[in-house]
C-alpha cells in the first residue's frame, strides 16, 4: 500500500514540475508581448505550493518505507 501511495506521490511530482515549467513559459511569453501576467504569476505561486506538499508528501513515504517493519505480535 505504501508503495502505491509513493508511486502516485511521484506522479504528482513530476506532473506538476512540467505545469511549473508551463507555466514558466506562459508568464515569458505575455511579459514579451506586453500582457498583464498578475493572474499567471499567482498560480505560478499556487503550482510551487502544492508542489512543495506533493514532495513533502513523497520524502514522507519514503522515510516511512525505509523503516524496518515492527514484529508481529507474539500469538
């Protein structure tokens, strides 16, 4: 189960660098043409925010998944 929920952590990681990247590039090309960009840089923001919980969220997993599995109960 972990390492599904990890798996998907770094689908959302590299899903959302390539909307940053996206959105880099639009915020470029409305300055180049004389556009207002205070639209574009405020979800810029709001992609960097949820991409900083989505890594969070993956070096979460992968701490979780590094640690030893705790015993079984004694029956």
């Amino acid at each position: 189960m972990l390492r599904r929920h990890l798996a998907l952590a770094e689908g959302h990681v590299t899903k959302a660098e390539r909307q940053i990247a996206g959105q880099h590039e639009l915020i470029i090309r409305l300055e180049l043409d004389g556009h207002d960009t205070t639209a574009a840089i405020k979800l810029l923001v709001t992609l960097e925010v949820v991409q900083a919980m989505h890594v969070a969220d993956r070096e979460r997993l992968t701490k979780e998944l590094a640690r030893p599995a705790p015993p079984f109960p004694e029956s």
